[in-house]
DNA sequence: CCACTAATTACAAACGTTTGCAATGAAGGT
DNA sequence: ACCTTCATTGCAAACGTTTGTAATTAGTGG
C-alpha cells in the first residue's frame, strides 16, 4: 500500500476486489450499491485516510471550485478586509481562494492573471494595480468566458461587474466637514491621479468647496506618487512655510499622518490650526496622536459583494452580469478635526 | 470554434487534420515533428492563444509545482516579508504559491491544510497559529510524505525542516540593551506564552536580567493573550500606577506602543523615566513618538530559506532533510532608549 | 521494382475521478 | 422451466495532457 503518496480510489478497489466505479458510487451513498459493500469500502476508506485527488476531481468536472484574488498589496488593512470578507463568503460556498499579490507590479499584475487563465480557478476577483494601464490581460480573460469580478480599482474597458466605493461622496463628505469644523483653506493631499478612486475623492473635494463658496488654490492640491508616509510628509512642506492652509482632507491615512508629523514639528498644532481628515480608517488612526478623523472603507463588504457576484457568475455562466455595485463611506471622528 | 471557453490541443489538432500527439509534440518543440507541420501547429496555437490545461498537466505530471502557505495573519509586516520572501524564490524556481490565512484560528488551520492534502500542492510551508495546540493534521500530510516546512511558529512533534529566528538571543540583546541604556528596573510584556517564540524572548530577558546581577520582579512580567496594542495598554497599568520600573522590553511593537501610551498618559515620559524596547520591527516604530527601538526581524530571509528548503525537498523526495535554519536578530535603536 | 532504413505520424495508455449503460445474477410469477 | 424484474456490479468513456510504441509514408540503394 501507499505506492507514491496517496491512497486513490483504485488501491481500495483493488484491496475489495470490486471495480472502482462501485468503490466511487459507495462513497458517495449512492443506493445503487449494496449496504454491505458501501460500509465495506467506507471503513477502507477511513483506515486509509482517503481523500479524492483534487486535480482529477477538478479535471472531471471541468471546475476547480477555486477562486482566484488579483489584489496589489496585502499588507494593507483595507484590503485585508476585502479579503476577509471574499473568504468568508467562498468558504460557505463551498469554494477555496488562492491569492496573488502583485505588489502594485504590472508585470507580476499580467503573469499572475495569466498563470491563473488556464483551469486554474473558475474565476477571478481583480483589484487592478497604480501601474497598469494596459489590460490585455483582463480581456484575455473575460474572452474565455471566465467570470471576472472587478473591485475598488477597477477597469472601465471590460464588461464585468464591478464593485466600488463612492469615493466622490467620501470626498465630498470629508471636505465638508472641515467646512463644518470652520476651516477655510482647505488644502488636498492625495494618491496617483491616474486612479478613479483618486480622482473621485478629489472631485468630491472641489466639489465641496465649491458648494461652501471656497476658492480652489493650486498650490494647495498635490498628487502623489505613491500615497505613503514619506510622500505626506514632503507635500505639505510648502504649505507649512507659508502658513497658509487651517485645512487638510488626505486621500490616505498614511498621508496624513505623514503631513501631520511635518506640521506638528514646525511647530502648528492639530487640530487647533490645522484640522486634518484621512481616508481608510487605518488602525494606525486610533493610536496616533492626535488620533485621526478619516472616512470608513467598508472592505468586508466589498469582499463579500464581489465573490457574491463572481459565484453567481460562475454558477449561472449564460446569464451576463454587469452592474456596478456601490459602497458607502462613513466619517469617523476623532481628534484631528476636533476643535 | 470555442466551445466551451478555452482551446485545446484537440481543438487544434481537428483543425489541422492531425493527431493530438502531434500537436502536443510540435507545441513542445520535439524534433521528431516536421517543421512545416511545426509551424502550422504554432501558428494556430498563437491564433487562438492556446494555453496548456494547468489540471491537465497537474494531472499527468503528477505535481502542481504548486507551493502552499499556512499563515496564521496577512495584515503582518513580518509574515508579509515572509510570503514575499517565499513568493520571489517560488517564481524565480518556477513554482506558484498558494496563501492560506488562518486567522489565528485552530479550525481554519485544520480546514485550509487538509484542502491542501489532496494533491493541491506540492508541498507546504507552515506557520502555526496561536491556537493550535493538535498537530494531527500536520502530521496526516507528512504522513503522506509530502514536503513541509515550518517557519516561525513551528511544530516540534515533526520531524521536517524548520527556519526559525533565534528569539531566544534577540531577547537577550534586547533587555541587554536597556541594562546598558542604565535600567535597573526592567519589566517584560509579551505575547501568549504557550508560543515557543514567547518562552524564547522571554528566557532571553531573563538571561540578560541574571548576567546582570539584576532582581526578577514577577509583577513586572506580563504574558499577553494577544500581544496587540490593547493588551500593551492594560499589561503596565500596575507597573505604571506604583512608578516602580524604568525598562520596559515588549514582545512585539504593538505592544510597546500601547504600553507607551499608557506610560505617557501618566506622565511618564519615553524614554527619561522608562526606556522601551519593542520587537518586530513594524513601520509603526518609526512614525510614532517617540520612534520605538525594536529588535529586526528577518522575515525575507526566513521566507527565501523556507522555500528554498521545500523545492529542495520537492524535488529530491528520496533525501530527507531535518534540519533546524537559525536566523538572527538585530538591534534597531531609536529615541525610545536614547537618554 | 523491391527491400530496408529513416522520417513522420498516429494510436493508446496513463494520471484519478465520475457516470451512462451494459451485464450479471438472483428472485419471483406464471 | 421460462420470462420478467430488480438489485448489484463492471465496463468504458470522458476531462486534457504527455509519451512509448506501433504504423505509415517516403526515400534510398541495389
């Protein structure tokens, strides 16, 4: 026994002298095959530690059960919920998750969509990365027919649903409540401008100061390239010298806790003079000082709603799905615009 | 053409009148096909985009080259450097990686490693959660003499390759540090102690305390259950109130800047009155103030080594390797011991 | 023009499963 | 004693590949 590695349905065939379709039958409790034999092979079974190969179940059925997440970084609370939210909802579905994390790479974006184009996983669950900006890949994709599910950075070009946040309505919501706290310069630091998700949220901004009748200040606004900690701090460097801004709506809670640092060491003080709203509702929020105001990103929700989708899609493949769902954003108080 | 999603080598070879063999040969470059049957082959297989069926081949080859990953978090900058560190050996040595996060759960662990059993992959890599305490599933794979390597959070009942950091000696280093930063009075905060990695740190700090002619005070000791930032906050609060320590060595960051906090809140100041030490390294220590001396932990390095120890065992199965790899720690000084 | 080799190609088995259909056997009714 | 019926089982195909071996074709030399 135990030739290679594992005991497969024809060892216990073999050892019961019967046919492996009755072995196969028996431990499916089909009633075809007789009481007796089906305990039989079932004890067998159990002696053995049997269980069916999953590369030949998967090449049987002509379905892997398998789901596929295309997501840039992993280390990233948001998207950490996101992929809790799409496990939870696989697993009582009775389907598994593999994860590539592309590391925001475009390169490693396309050999990881491809390596999973081929039977690997029945469909796939894509949050694009800051720098692609070709997505032959993802066609690819969806060419074969295989169920593609976009979420948070998605790809307008392709014709699969999506779910998304209302990152204009997040915007929008964060500026005005620095409005409400009393702010009038109103500065905005954001992540890459090539993303929707950015353009959104700064669009909610304009529009914004707009609606409170403020002017917008160019030299107020900057896009970033990364959206991290080093690039808050070197953005508002300006600003800070000319003591210009008592407002700051960051498209990130990295950034801004990186402008904030800068801030507080020349000297102003949040949020007394300059109150400051983030974005994503990082942990790190909580525990920084001052703690940071910032806008909700429901990341568990959106896992969840994205592999609805995707499950439903591969579960019911003639019938096309191509809405858009939309999450929303919720602010957060905390002491960086308490004034 | 395009029946049901993707092309196959049947697809292609009905087109052109030929055997599948034939097909399979020329796509393999085989010398024994003609060259203009070659081509041909070539051509359409490109006109197509044909891709070799990945169950297919797991199937007949018999291995995935499919590398599986227990972690117990993915939220981590640690178990994050790790699976980079895993993925960059795994993809430069043709294999693929699959990430099973456990969540810290005894039942999520047994679930994701016997979905793994089936010939999912071709081995495992394995960090072991806080909650397990039952090894049996572990035990079933390497039974089934499949490759498997622990890293971290290892399992000492089985005998197969391990990495792990010598916790024991960053201890050590660490409370050595703040008996020469002029502590005397050095408290201990850690993570759940049923956690070999905990005892090791844990003996660590003793072994420095004793070397140092300095008293065990066991109401300066603390043994988390979670490590995080709120166990920090809570663990000092004694400590704290009776003004009796002026070091503080903590398991892990968060929970040195949640024990911080609380110091601070007090009107203890960081690091005059109490010197802190953390553990881990996380991007946290240098934005918080003050930034927190750490101990590194070499989480690319353990991740490389790991896989690279599982590929060697994969494809040199006869060989059995059991070796224990020890990766060292360092001291990562920052304002929170600088007096 | 036949035989012998060399160059191509096709056939079939195998990987581990499931499942439609055929086959076997026994039992029951007449 | 024979036909029917039912319960149980086995055979074979299929999923998409690769590969050893057999078969076909072409080419060469006599």
């Amino acid at each position: 026994m135990m030739k290679k590695g594992s005991v497969t349905i024809k060892d216990i065939a073999l050892e019961l002298g019967i046919s492996v379709s009755t072995v196969s039958r028996a431990l499916a409790d089909n009633p075809l095959v007789k009481p007796a034999t089906r305990q039989a092979v079932k004890e067998l079974a159990k002696k053995y530690n049997y269980r069916p190969n999953f590369t030949a179940l998967s090449l049987r059925n002509n379905r892997t059960r398998t789901i596929g997440i295309i997501i840039p970084q992993l280390v990233h609370e948001f998207f950490s919920m996101v992929i809790r939210g799409i496990e939870d909802f696989a697993y009582s579905n009775g389907y598994n998750v593999i994860i590539s994390s592309t590391h925001e790479s475009y390169e490693r974006e396309v050999i990881d969509t491809k390596a999973l184009i081929n039977g690997r996983v029945d469909g796939l669950l894509a949050c694009v990365s800051k720098s692609t900006t070709n997505y032959d890949h993802f066609k690819e994709f969806a060419e074969r027919n295989l169920p593609l599910v976009f979420f948070d950075c998605i790809c307008d070009e392709i014709d699969s649903p999506k779910v998304v946040l209302d990152d204009f309505e997040a915007g929008y919501q964060a500026t005005q409540h620095l409005v409400e706290t009393g702010c009038t310069q109103i500065a905005y630091v954001g992540g890459p401008i090539n993303l929707q998700i950015n353009q959104d949220r700064f669009g909610g901004y304009k529009k914004a100061l707009n609606e409170a009748g403020l002017a917008l200040n160019e030299s107020w606004i900057k896009h970033c390239e990364t959206g991290d900690y080093d690039d808050g701090s070197e953005s508002v460097r300006d600003m800070v010298a000319a003591r210009s801004i008592d407002g700051l709506f960051a498209g990130t809670d990295m950034l801004a806790i990186g402008a904030i640092k800068t801030m507080k060491k020349a000297g102003l003080q949040i949020p007394k003079d300059v109150a400051v709203v983030g974005f994503s509702n990082w942990s790190i929020g909580t525990i920084y000082e001052p703690s940071l105001t910032t806008m909700s990103q429901p990341g568990y929700e959106m896992g969840q709603k994205a592999a609805e989708l995707l499950i439903q899609q591969i579960d019911n493949p003639d019938k096309k799905l191509t809405d858009t769902f939309t999450l929303h954003s919720e602010l957060i108080q905390r002491e960086s615009t308490q004034r």
